[in-house]
C-alpha cells in the first residue's frame, strides 16, 4: 500500500510540478504494476479453488472476449485481407501452441 500512495504521489508531484510532458506515462506504469499486484494477491483463493490453469484459462478467455468486443466497435475486423491457406495454418499453429 505504501508503494502505491508513493507512486500517486509522485504521479501528482509530477503533474503539479511541471514535468516533462512524457513523465507521466511511466507514473501511469507504475501505478498499474501496483494495480496488478495487489490483483495477484487477492486472486490467490480463485487459483486455490479453480487451479491456476483453469483460472489462467477464464482470464484469458474474459479478456479475449472485451478485445473482441471493443475492436468489433471500431471496426478493425472489416480491414482484415483474406488468407490464404498457408496464413490460416500459421493462424491455427498459433492458437493452438
């Protein structure tokens, strides 16, 4: 906890004190590591109950579909060129290992 009120306060001494513009994006790093941390050890009874491959596999599964969700939005999908067979394979050889 003390990591993360030290990275906000940097992130706000940065802000208020007239940092370089880009001196914020590594604030905004740091605060979602700390984020990420603090998810890791609050999913620690979900990995005990479902087993980490399970809970790795509903993780990914829950993000893959809020990226599809919010690219089907903007419309990336229409953009895509049709594959051949040797691009589908490498499509599949890929989702598969």
């Amino acid at each position: 906890m003390n990591e993360l009120l030290g990275v906000a306060a940097a992130l706000i001494g940065s802000v208020l004190g007239g940092a370089a513009s880009s001196a914020w994006k590594g604030d905004l790093l740091m605060i979602a590591a700390a984020l990420q941390a603090i998810c890791n050890m609050l999913s620690r009874s979900f990995i005990r109950r479902m087993g980490a491959f399970s809970f790795t596999a509903f993780g990914l599964s829950v993000g893959a579909v809020a990226l599809v969700a919010v690219s089907a939005g903007s419309g990336v999908f229409q953009a895509l060129p049709p594959l051949g067979r040797t691009a589908w394979a490498t499509v599949v050889y890929l989702g598969t290992f």
